[in-house]
C-alpha cells in the first residue's frame, strides 16, 4: 500500500442479519473514519473460499489487490 492505509482482517455479519445493509453500514462507517483520520485507502483480507464476502465488496466498488500464500513447515 502507498502511505497510510488500513486493513480490516475481520468484519462479519450475524447470518439472520444479511441482507439488510447492515456490512455496508459498517465499511460505510469505517471509510467515513478512517478518511476523517488522513488515511486514504482502506483494504479488506478474506480467505479465498469466502465467494459471497469477495461479491460483496466488490459491489461496494473495491478491487482485489494482491493474493498472499502459505505453507506450513
């Protein structure tokens, strides 16, 4: 990332909750603090078997940056 960024490793929404704007609510919030705060670029870390998370911050205009890998040893 360029300057001051945030990440947001974790944000989940209860399943009977879905649906109802409230992840948009919370990234909405957070962008709207973290802009307040100077930072000027936000990214979200999600596994690569969460399709539905990937769908939905896509829609909410982010795009993917970079794949990490691993390997236990």
């Amino acid at each position: 990332m360029h300057g001051r960024d945030w990440v947001y490793h974790q944000i989940s929404v209860a399943a009977e909750a879905r649906g109802q704007g409230m992840g948009k609510k919370l990234l909405e919030a957070g962008e709207t603090q973290t802009g307040a705060d100077g930072i000027r670029i936000v990214a979200h870390s999600s596994w690569n078997f969460n399709e539905g998370g990937h769908a939905f911050i896509k829609r909410l205009d982010y795009s993917a940056y970079c794949t990490d890998f691993w390997k236990a040893v």
